[in-house]
C-alpha cells in the first residue's frame, strides 16, 4: 500500500454525528438519520481537507473482547446493558441510534469505502493492524484518545481528534503528546494503563495520577524500567510509590495487553483505494431515496469523484 492511508474510527465518529446533527433530520417516512447523514458529512470533510490515497472505516466486531474481559474483568464493564435493557454483553447505545448503524454500514458497501471489521476485536485493534502494516503515512481518526498510542513521528502516524465536529482537528504528534502528557506514542500506553480510565473500566495503580504516571515514565523509560526498580532499594521512588506499584502488580501484569491495541489482527483482502465512483450505483440510488440522504450522500460523491 503506497501512498497516505486514512483510517477511520468508525463508531466513535458516528456517535459524534448522533450527537452533533438534530434528531430532527429524518428520513421520509420519519426515521432519525441523523448520525447516517452527519458521518456521510463528517468523511466528506475529512477527504477533501486530507486527500488521503486509502481510506477504510475500521468497525467493532467484538467492543468488549473477551480475551481482554478475562484479563481485567471491570473492562467495560459498566456499559453493559442491564438484562432488562438489552442482551448481556451488549452495549448500551441511544434508541435511535442502533437502527441507523446497518443503514451506515449499507451506505458505505455501496460507495465502495471498505469496512473492515475483525470477529473478536475492536476497530482500535483493526486500526493498529493496518496502521503496523502501512508502508505511508497515516491519519487516524477519533475521538478516543486511547489511539494516541499509535502516534510515530517517523512513520508518519498522527491522530486527527475531533474538538468540534470534524471541522475543527487537533494533529495529534509527538510534540503534542509531549506537550499534553509528557510522553511520546510509544509510552502513551504506559501512562494510560498507569493512571487507570474509568471510562474503559481501567483501574490504574491508585494514588498514581497523570503527572505522577509521566514523571516515573520520564526517570524510568517505560512500564518494565518502572518495575525494575520496585526491589531497587536504591532507585529514586518515594515509599508510597514503591508500595503502591508492588501492590499493583497483579493488575500491572496483564494491564499492557488489554490496553495496547493490538497489531496482529487477522485482516481480509480489501481494497482499501478512495473510490473514486459508487461501488453499487443502483443500491446507492435505492439507499438514498429511502433514507433521504440527499445532500449529504451527493456532496460526498462529487468529493470522491474530484
């Protein structure tokens, strides 16, 4: 794959458009679009301010693999659906939002943007598979800044994180990690398993906070120099520290592969070129006039075909 790929956290960006686009946009016989019509928004955007040459929308397969949740049990743990609400193990997501993810994932297969995702993996684990695999530059795309992780100066890795809608980007590299957390990517990983991410059920070592997580970080290099010195009487911890990180230990022994995403994900054969032309012009035409996508779906075309 030559050229830049644009990877695309699917899931996190159409919650961005359920929320940022009114319920109000409807489809004729009265269906919420609005996270459909918002995303359609949102890649048009994206492809004409970054031209990028690839571009795949990355799914979640499996939001809460197992593999993880046996590991650290809490692992998103609270959102989960009660059994009254939904399936055990399902996530929680708005009303009227879960009808109109078939109608997204429909849209795309029709445009010919490739959709990827992988039976017992989340799209943070698909997103770091083709990132490692990528032999260009790469723009990923999210609003989790879990992904931070992947960000490699070098490579030519940066995270486009919304602030506002899609209009407004923060170009994660590493001078802005550095910056925000005191770490590049290769140890934003680190310092995130360290603090702990109530929102990913992550516990952290408690007492160890952000400024804490990158100082230790700094002096120490990374997770494995910080432990190295837990029995170093000598290493510059103060007591708390030592006793805090010892009695993090068990957590802190599978916390690294439930937090990094991963980067051997089995992935299909894809075609991952920006189309150029409707893959399936006739379901297109079919999936636009029932959910009245007008504008949205059209001013995407017209950028692809550019």
């Amino acid at each position: 794959m030559t050229g830049r790929l644009m990877l695309l956290d699917t899931a996190s960006l159409y919650f961005r458009a359920y929320f940022g686009v009114p319920e109000s946009v409807k489809a004729p016989d009265g269906t919420p679009v609005n996270a459909v019509r918002g995303l359609l928004e949102f890649i048009d955007r994206l492809v004409r301010d970054h031209r990028p040459d690839h571009l795949v929308a990355c799914m979640d397969a499996d939001w809460r693999p197992q593999w993880r949740v046996d590991l650290i049990p809490s692992y998103k743990a609270h959102r989960v659906a009660e059994e009254h609400e939904a399936a055990p193990d399902e996530e929680v997501v708005p009303d009227t939002l879960s009808p109109q993810v078939p109608v997204i994932e429909s849209v795309l297969d029709a445009v010919g943007i490739a959709r990827v995702g992988v039976a017992g993996y989340e799209a943070d684990d698909v997103i770091g598979t083709f990132t490692a695999r990528s032999t260009g530059p790469v723009d990923i795309v999210t609003g989790d800044r879990d992904l931070y992780q992947l960000v490699d100066d070098a490579r030519g890795v940066r995270v486009l994180y919304p602030l506002k809608g899609v209009g407004t980007l923060q170009l994660t590299d590493e001078s802005v990690l550095r910056e925000k957390y005191g770490v590049d990517g290769s140890g934003y990983a680190d310092l995130a398993l360290l603090r702990g991410d109530p929102s990913d059920g992550l516990p952290g070592v408690p007492g160890i906070g952000e400024k804490t997580a990158a100082k230790l970080l700094a002096e120490f290099g990374d997770l494995a120099g910080i432990l190295a010195t837990v029995d170093d009487r000598t290493a510059r911890l103060t007591p708390t520290q030592r006793k805090r990180l010892t009695e993090a230990q068990p957590y802190l022994a599978v916390a690294p592969t439930v937090v990094r995403v991963a980067q051997d994900v089995p992935l299909p054969d894809v075609d991952t070129s920006l189309p150029r032309a409707p893959r399936d012009p006739s379901a297109l035409t079919e999936l636009a006039q029932r959910w009245g996508l007008g504008g949205s779906l059209q001013r995407l075309l017209t950028t692809l075909e550019s």
